[in-house]
C-alpha cells in the first residue's frame, strides 16, 4: 500500500468558543480578529517540517492541498508547498518520495497554469509528481473564487482535458472549449513522466466523479473524514460501479483520508489526542454543508442519489458533530488513535474492507503543538508504517498510477530520536 | 383552480425545449417564476380568472428536462430563449409579470425588446445592487433560514401551506433535489453577485411599469423598488404591508387586484 503524509495547514490557535462565535470557519471567520500573521509563517514552516520528517521516515508519499479564505486550512496554492517538497526531498536524498498534490483546484484557476505548475514539479521532483486533480470544494471555487456552482464540473472535466492535451501535444493548437479558450498553446515546460503524471481524483463521494474515474480509468481517492466504518457504503458502491464498467477490484484504484493519532498506549492516545480531535471536528468542521456544495455543485443525478439512498450517514455533515466527545468519534472510528498494535491492526483491517491501496494519513490534526505532530508522525513512520506498506503485496496486483521510478517502497534505516 | 396544461415548445435558440403552463381565458399575459422554480400558485389562479396565463418553466425546472441547463450559456442565451418562446407562443405585443429571479429576467426581455412589452409588472425583483443594502445571500443559506429571509410571517397559513412537504420519502426526495436544483440552475445566471449589466439596458425599458415591492422583503430591501423606478419613466411603486419578498403569496388579496387593474387599465 502507498501510504501518503497528507498535510492541510490547519490554523492551530483558535480560541475556544469560534465555533460559537461565527457561523463557520470557512468565509466567515474573520482574519482581522482571529489570525496572526507571524504565527502562520510558523505553522507554515512547520508544516513543511512536518512533511520533510514522513519524507525522512520513509513514507511513500507527501500530500498537499488548495483551499481558500479560511482557517481549516490554506495551503492556498499547494504547488507553492509541493515545489519546496520537490527540491528538499532531491537535496535530503529522499528522491524515492512521491509528490502526491491532492491537489490544484482546476475550475479555480487557469488550467494552463496548472498543466504549467505540475510540469514543474514533476521536472523539480525528477518525475515524481502524483497529479492529483479535485473538482474542489464550493466554498473554495464558488464562494471564494466566484465559479458559478453549476458550471464548476464542467469546468473540472474541460480543464483537465485540456491539462492532457497541453502536456502531451506535439503542435501548436487552438483551444476553443465551452469555457476555456487558448490561441496558441505550446507549454513550456513539459513533465519528465511519459506521456504525463499519473493521476488521481480526490472526491466526497459524488457517483458522477467515480464514474469520471472508472470511465478515465484513474484511481479515486475518498476524502471522508467519517472513518473506514462510515464509509463503507460508498466504496463499496464505487467498487460495484468499478465492476460495472469493466474494471477489476485492483485496490491501487482507490484511496482513502484517515485522521491518525499514535502513543505508547491506548489509554495513552486517547488522552493525548482527544482535545485536538474535538478541535478539528467542532471547530476546522464548523461548515454548513451548502458551503461545501451550493446549489448547482452537485447535478441533478448525484443530488437525487445522496438524497435518496441516505448512505451517507455522516459525509453530508447532516449528523451534529458539536455534541459528540472525542471518545464518541473515537468509539464511532472517525479516527484511528491508539497503541502502535491498535493502529496497526485497525487500518490494515480498513484498508481491506474498504479495498484500498492508498492510504493518504492525516497526523496533525489542528490544535497539536508541533512537537506533538511530530513525535505521532515519528512514532507512526517507525511502528506503523512499515507493517501497512507490504498489506496488498501478496496479492500481486500492477500498480500503474504511480510516479514509474518509484517502483518500490521507500526504505530508510533512520537513526532514534530524529 | 384554473385548468392548466403544459405545452412543449421548441426554440432554436440553445437547442431548448421550452415547457410553459397554460392557464385561463382572456387576453395573454406572462410569468416568469422565481429562483425557487415553478409553482401554479393562488395569484396565477387570480389572473387566470380574466387572462390567459402563460408561465415558462426556466431551463432545468419543472417540466423541461433537468439537464437543458447546461446547454444554455448565460443570460443572453436565456434572454433571446424567452424571446423566441414568445413567437412560438404567437404572442406579439404581450404584458410581462416576473417575481423575484422571474422580475430580472422579464425587465431584461421588456429592455432588450421594447416594442413587444407593452406593459410590466415586477414583484421583488433582483438584477440591481447597492453596496449599501446587498441582496441576501440567499443560494448560500440554511433552507430554514432562507424562508425566514422570505417570509414576512412565518405563521400566516399561506406561509405555513408553502413549507409543507411530501410525506413519502422519493417524492420528498425528489422535492428537495428540485428545490436545490431550481437554486443552481437560476443561480447560473446571477452568481455571485446578480448584477449582471441590467444597470446598463434598464434605461430602454419602454413598457408601462408596475414595481410591486413587500414591505418587509429581506431578500431584496425594499430601497430597490425606487431604483428600479428611477430608470423606467412612469413607473410606479406600491409598496405592500405584512409581506415580505413574495407579496403575491402573503398578501394575495392586495397584490392581485392590483395587478389586475394595471392589467385591465
């Protein structure tokens, strides 16, 4: 299994009652009475520090993202954190690591810049660029950069379309789409990949992008943040419309987000960790779910099928986070927090119930002082990691959605006490 | 209530296949329905009562199909759409009433084509913007506290009537995926801001004008009915009590016979 360092930049210092306060953490917090400018140049230094160390500890992948006018998190640009990951995991000598961007919002921002941006990272990284490639969420391209809900999808599917031309033409060539148009196109530059990165589609369970993805044949990646329990329903149903459009249950084709906290002992992590749980879920998820999705976001057939299969128990957020305790969230496995053993056990358990082999791991969490981040990164790169990589590999199956000279699994021999 | 029937009829424009609800005897008159999608109501039974009633579904709602939105580019499509459904329709000259969403589109089509509008009559309609009283919202919003923005009372039967939904679990499904959908495919021709160049055309709005504005509308202040006014010479105001931003529904028994009367006049 590829196991992914996937990092959203929380801001770490909320004050206690900003759920209360404001009616979300996303638009409406407000950055003149809660953000501090010389404390998020640290988080952001801490953050790369906090991946650089996973890169450090061996894990497969580094993953970035975009998101916009928030607090939850704003790696704005995440190509802007990618292309430092690409040139320091070259310098460290950790150039068997992928550069997993989960990733640039397509109908936020000109596609050609995109296909420009990721061809840089994959030629920075030496071809180790994953294209992740989202249709992203509303609040980020439709209230925050104005792309009108309905159109976002086109948008998305027209953009990377075009991605895929621009990086693989061999002529100069018009393009005269529904929303986009390019007089002369000639990128500069190209990736090193051949003919392009790989790609993934990161979604929140929308039957219209898995079926993008099993039409494309391009691995999906679920972004819950409701656990392996919670969404079973859905994988289980993208892996039934897998088989329906002809595809085999190769578990490279799917990947899924899991929130993980690590110490010595359960009883251990549960302490440790429940403060910072209730924080990323009360406070980084305070967001009403038409923020997520405007109307017009989802079509009509997705809308009908959310609605009337009501298999997602919690990924609408229609179930009230606020009254549930950390040990609730726990018990009801939105997240992965105890002993080595525990941790171990419970996501290669997931990740074969869900057939999975992505994981993309989620260690910092939002209110964790940094040194706590790293020492669960550390504990869980030392102890957990190397038990969840070899989960699918007597199972044989081909993985072809990942960076070719990163055939194998990363391996380090790296000294206590990093 | 009015017998209706639903005509099918096809434009060029777009490739669309307009859906309009037929109702009434008389002479014709116009409706262009809100954001919140089609819905044979009280007042269009009211003006049925002496007209012929013609209410267009907009691209994706009620009867056309759902996925006609997405052939339909932006508002001058929808414009010369409307347009050209008139002709299909055999109406010339013909009143337009719009409420809301259904008000811009109409003061867009009476400024585009001004001879064909004789008169127009618009309830609360959006297409204007202050800085200093911005309209609601309103796409953004809980369902609960969009008809609380809608609604001057809450209480009143009407209200109450509106707010009821299906019992069974598909049509109230269904009702609630139409209820979003009539959002976002409306929304397509005023996010995120519906000021969309109606400023610039309003001056050629040439038809004898009715704005019809609820007291208590907290989607769209009321200050707009004067600048809506203000550009269309002759126009006049009336301003209605204990509503909010659909007068037609919470005070049916003001709105329509003024709205028949300027009509009828």
């Amino acid at each position: 299994m590829k196991v992914t360092s996937f990092h959203f930049m929380p801001y770490r210092e909320l004050p206690d009652d900003a759920d209360q306060r404001y009616p979300s953490m996303w638009v409406d917090a407000p950055w003149w009475e809660l953000g501090d400018a010389e404390k998020v140049g640290d988080f952001y230094n801490q953050s790369i520090d906090e991946l650089m160390l996973a890169a450090k500890l061996g894990f497969d992948g580094l993953g970035t993202n975009e998101h916009h006018q928030n607090a939850y998190g704003f790696m704005c640009n995440p190509n802007l954190f990618g292309a430092i990951l690409a040139r320091l995991t070259r310098d460290l000598g950790y150039d068997d690591v992928a550069i997993v961007q989960l990733g640039a919002t397509i109908a936020a921002t000109p596609p050609i810049r995109i296909a420009e941006e990721y061809a840089i990272l994959d030629c920075i990284s030496g071809g180790r660029l994953v294209a992740g490639l989202p249709l992203g969420l509303g609040s980020d391209a439709d209230v925050s950069y104005s792309v009108t809900p309905i159109e976002q999808r086109e948008r998305w599917r027209e953009g990377i379309d075009f991605l895929i031309k621009a990086w693989t033409a061999k002529e100069f060539f018009a393009w005269n789409g529904k929303h986009y148009q390019y007089r002369k196109v000639n990128l500069w530059p190209r990736p090193i990949q051949d003919p392009h990165p790989p790609l993934i589609i990161p979604g929140a369970a929308s039957s219209s992008t898995w079926d993008y993805c099993h039409a494309r044949d391009i691995p999906y990646a679920y972004l819950s943040y409701f656990g392996g329990k919670s969404s079973q329903a859905v994988m289980n149903r993208f892996w039934d419309r897998a088989e329906e459009n002809g595809h085999d249950r190769n578990p490279y084709r799917g990947a899924f987000l899991q929130l993980v906290g690590v110490a010595d002992t359960d009883e251990q992590a549960e302490e440790q960790f429940a403060e910072h749980v209730e924080y990323f879920y009360k406070k980084l998820l305070h967001c009403p779910p038409q923020y997520l999705a405007p109307p017009g976001y989802s079509d009509y057939k997705s809308l009908l099928n959310v609605l009337k299969q009501g298999f997602l128990e919690f990924a609408d957020l229609s179930v009230d986070l606020k009254p549930l305790s950390a040990k609730e969230m726990i018990e009801r496995e939105f997240v992965v927090v105890g002993s080595p053993a525990t941790v171990r056990e419970r996501l290669a358990d997931m990740a074969k119930r869900l057939n999975i082999g992505h994981l993309m791991v989620l260690l910092q969490f939002g209110s964790m002082p940094h040194e706590m981040a790293m020492e669960n990164i550390e504990l869980f790169g030392r102890e957990v990691l190397p038990h969840l990589q070899g989960v699918w590999d007597d199972e044989g199956w081909e993985h072809k959605w990942w960076p070719k000279k990163l055939g194998t699994t990363p391996v380090r021999d790296v000294p206590a006490g990093v | 209530m009015a017998t209706t029937t639903v005509e099918t009829v096809p434009v060029q424009h777009c490739g669309f296949e307009g859906k309009v609800t037929v109702g009434g005897d008389g002479p014709p008159v116009v409706y262009f329905h809100t954001a919140g999608g089609p819905r044979w109501d009280g007042f269009l039974d009211g003006l049925a009562e002496g007209h012929t009633v013609y209410a267009p579904d907009h691209p994706g709602l009620g009867a056309t199909a759902r996925e006609a939105i997405y052939g339909v580019g932006d508002l001058w499509d929808l414009v010369l759409i409307y347009d050209e459904l008139l002709d299909e329709l055999g109406l010339g000259d013909v009143p337009l009433i719009g409420s809301s969403f259904g008000g811009m589109v109409a003061c867009e089509l009476a400024a585009l084509r001004r001879a064909r509008v004789p008169k127009l009559v618009l309830l609360d309609p959006i297409g204007l913007w202050r800085d200093d009283a911005p309209i609601a919202d309103y796409m953004m919003m809980s369902p609960p506290d969009l008809m609380t923005t809608l609604f001057a009372d809450m209480d009143a039967p009407q209200v109450q009537e509106f707010l009821v939904m299906p019992e069974d679990p598909d049509a109230l499904a269904t009702a609630i995926a139409d209820s979003v959908w009539a959002l976002g495919t409306t929304g397509k021709f005023v996010w995120p801001i519906p000021d969309k160049g109606l400023k610039k055309r309003i001056h050629r709005v040439a038809a004898e004008t009715l704005i019809i504005w609820g007291e208590h509308d907290r989607l769209v202040s009321p200050v707009y009915a004067e600048d809506f006014a203000s550009h269309i010479p002759g126009a006049r105001v009336e301003i209605i009590a204990g509503a909010g931003h659909v007068p037609q529904w919470e005070q049916p028994e003001v709105v329509k016979p003024l709205v028949l009367d300027f009509l009828g006049a």
